[in-house]
C-alpha cells in the first residue's frame, strides 16, 4: 500500500537536501511518496516555524511519528521499517 511521508524543509537549508538524498531512494524502494513542506510558506508558517524552525529536516510518518536529522541511510531504513 502506498504510504506519504512528509518533509518539512525550507529554501536554501543543506541539511535538508542531505536529507532528501537519503529519502528519495529508500521511500521509491519501499513505492512510497515523499511531500514536502516548506515551513516558511503558506498559511502556517507561524505555527511551522515555531514547530521546525530549529529542527528541520524533519520527516514524519502518515502516523504523525517523526525521525529527526541527523539520520543516515540505515537509521532510516529501519525507521521506515518499523512505520511499515
């Protein structure tokens, strides 16, 4: 079954791309989709910020769980795993 997971991100944040470069593959591997959300656009980007604003990257879970950075490629896999 095709799981989203979410990325909250922001322009110009490198670790956020670092990030990216790890997701795509493991969640293309597993059919799953990966949204992104830029934390400082839209109309909660108060609440975004206030939230992310320091922590970002930050991937969540279609369950709400979340896996904070740093993570690297087996970190993520086996949170993956475990939401799967």
């Amino acid at each position: 079954m095709s799981q989203t997971y979410t990325l909250y991100t922001t322009q110009a944040c490198h670790l956020c791309e670092s990030a990216k470069v790890l997701l795509w593959p493991a969640l293309d591997a597993r059919g799953w989709q990966l949204r992104e959300v830029d934390i400082a656009e839209g109309e909660d980007s108060d609440q975004l910020i206030e939230t992310y604003g320091v922590r970002i990257p930050v991937v969540a879970a279609p369950s709400g769980i979340e896996l904070g950075w740093p993570f690297d490629a087996l970190q993520l896999a086996e949170w993956l795993d475990a939401q799967a």
